[in-house]
C-alpha cells in the first residue's frame, strides 16, 4: 500500500480519466486500504453523484423545453402564415363529426 495520499490535480485527473495506468492504480490501491481516504471518498462521492444526476436533470428540461420550441408548424403558400388544415373545433364539434363518420353521413 502506498501511504503517500493524492494531490488535488492527481485527483482531478483521475476523476476526468487522464491519469496514467500506474499511478491510477497506485491512487485506487491507496484509497482502497487507508480509512481516511475512503472516509473522504463516501463525504465527496455522494453530493457529486447528486450535482451529476441535477446537472442531467436540467440537461433534460433544456431539451425538451428546445424541442418544443424548435417545432415550428408548417408555412402557408409562401406568404408567411401557418397552415392550417381545419378550422378549430371544440370537444362536441369533434363528437359529432365522429358520430356522423361512424353513422355513414
């Protein structure tokens, strides 16, 4: 076991992935065997996981709020308006109409 801790860019780095092959192991090997690391790694761990699952939370807010924006509806004859294919109908108006299409007229 190496009694040497890590330093803060070490750390870093490690938790980015760039941190070469011996040295992570080195890093894990340490953290595995020395109680003040792994008491340190439960303190630090659980409110980064936390960040991470808020910061993917709003990540999934923003795209859907940029979906909903983004649909734009189809242009009318090249004069700038919306097409629309029918007029807008209430809640009895939709009924009777598939009232009279199942009655055959």
């Amino acid at each position: 076991m190496s009694t040497r801790h890590a330093t803060e860019a070490e750390l870093e780095l490690y938790v980015l992935g760039a941190l070469d092959a011996d040295r992570t192991e080195a890093v894990e090997a340490h953290c595995a065997a020395c109680d003040a690391c792994k008491a340190a790694r439960v303190q630090v761990v659980r409110p980064l996981r936390a960040v991470a699952y808020g910061a993917a939370g709003v990540l999934a807010m923003a795209a859907a709020v940029l979906l909903w924006i983004g649909h734009t509806p189809t242009a009318g004859a090249g004069d700038g308006t919306a097409a629309v294919g029918h007029a807008p109908m209430d809640d009895g108006a939709i009924l009777d109409a598939r009232n009279d299409a199942l009655d055959g007229g």
